[in-house]
C-alpha cells in the first residue's frame, strides 16, 4: 500500500513524503527543508530511501544535500534542471519512469514555470506530485517557458483520469480564488469550491490535495480551451488565452 504524509514547511510549501508499506521505502517528494523532512520521517517511523525532485527552485531541492548526507538516499532530477540540482543521482525526462517498491511512478514533463519541470504520476495509486506545474485553482508562474509549452504541459495534466488527486506544492489556493473568480465570474462550481476554501483556510485546514475532476471544472488555466473563457480572454485559441490569463494573473 501507498501512503503519503503532507505536512507544512517553510512559510507555504507543502512536504511529502510517500511510503511503500510493503517494501519499506519512503521517498521525499522534493526538499525544501531537510530539517523537517528528516524530522517527519522519524516521527512516521519511516526511512528516507529516494528522493524525486520536480525542478531546480531552492524551495524544492534546496535540502537535498543535507538529506543525503544523513539517509544517503538516492536523488532523482529533471534532466534540464539537473546542472542546478544538487547531489543529483539519476535523470529522468518525461516518457520515463521511477519506482518506489513495486508501485510505478511516470514521469511527465510539464516544463513551463522551469524549463525542465517534471510530474510524477502512481496510476496504480490515482495521484500525482505536480510541483508548481498547476495549484488547486491556479498554475505556477512562467519563469522560463512560453506559452506554447506551458500550454502544452498543462494539457498532459488534463489527460490524466479525472479522478487523480493532485499533490501541489504550496498553498496558494485562497489567493487563486480570488484571481479565478475575476477570470470567470459566471462559474458557479467555482464560486462554491471559493467558498469552500475560504472556510477551510479559516480553519487553518488545507486545500491540497485537489482533485483533477474539480480543476477541470474550476481552474482558469486548465479552461484555456473552454470557449468561454476564450471569449473573455483570448479571442479563440488555447496559447493566446492562457497567456492573457498568466500575464493578468502576474499583475492582480
């Protein structure tokens, strides 16, 4: 069996760190603070054997030297990003895959907010580690892509089954919403899903995971596509759209 233990760091990263019961391995999904990292997984019991970083930013694999010295754990890298990640053992590019015990994860190039920004998906396990590609109700900033790629990086992410839960690295949820809720005011799944993070922030609960099904419905960089949301932002294509709606996003 599969588990995934989520637990706050730094001042809005979410941590992971997924664990096989069968075979004992425990793999950190990223490392923005080794400290808490290393701290969680005596908590849990578990040892750190692998880590699979999503891309480059120190927020994500700013602990990964510091991890290994300790656990000696084997790091896993996006191959374009891998000149900046430290202790990096293994590459991988999309269309390859990683293992934790006897579960398959893919790996799913979803470059737009890195060059080399990579996914990982456990179909056996309906989730994905999606890093800053997409948030519950927002996508990461566009550092080093374009359009056209991070366009098409979103796009592998709506492939997948609509019930895969999705794994974001930070949350940013409540502040989405009021972006999407500017973007696509007449969405009444959206309105409901903003009120329902609007609660649960005030209860100090998090937003992460999301479900695919509901971003598809809700998220305004995954509506790109969606002529109405063409209409009011980028007179009928998905790349133009998806910019205008970036750009306006940078500057709200």
């Amino acid at each position: 069996m599969i588990e995934v233990h989520q637990f706050p760091c730094l001042s809005d990263n979410y941590g992971f760190l997924l664990h096989d019961t069968d075979s004992g391995e425990t793999v950190c999904i990223d490392t923005p603070d080794a400290a808490v990292y290393l701290a969680e997984a005596e908590t849990m019991g578990w040892t750190i054997t692998q880590v699979w970083n999503t891309h480059w930013h120190p927020d994500h694999a700013g602990g990964n030297e510091d991890i290994k010295t300790v656990t000696g754990c084997m790091i896993t890298a996006p191959a374009t990003d891998a000149p900046k990640i430290a202790a990096t053992d293994r590459i991988v590019e999309g269309g390859d895959t990683v293992s934790i015990g006897a579960h398959k994860a893919e790996v799913i190039d979803v470059g737009g907010h890195t060059k080399g920004h990579i996914a990982y998906y456990l179909p056996d396990a309906g989730i994905a580690f999606v890093g800053d590609s997409v948030f519950a109700l927002g996508c990461g900033r566009m550092f080093e892509g374009t359009p056209d790629q991070f366009w098409a990086s979103l796009k592998r992410i709506k492939a997948l089954p609509p019930g895969t839960r999705l794994f974001c690295a930070h949350e940013y949820t409540a502040a989405n919403a009021k972006f999407a809720l500017h973007a696509d005011p007449d969405n009444a799944a959206l309105a409901d899903y903003a009120e329902e993070v609007a609660a649960r922030r005030a209860q100090d609960l998090p937003t992460v995971p999301t479900r695919l099904s509901r971003e598809l419905a809700t998220n305004p960089f995954l509506r790109a596509d969606d002529p109405a949301m063409q209409a009011r932002w980028g007179g009928g294509d998905a790349v133009a759209t998806f910019a205008a709606l970036r750009a306006a996003k940078d500057s709200f």
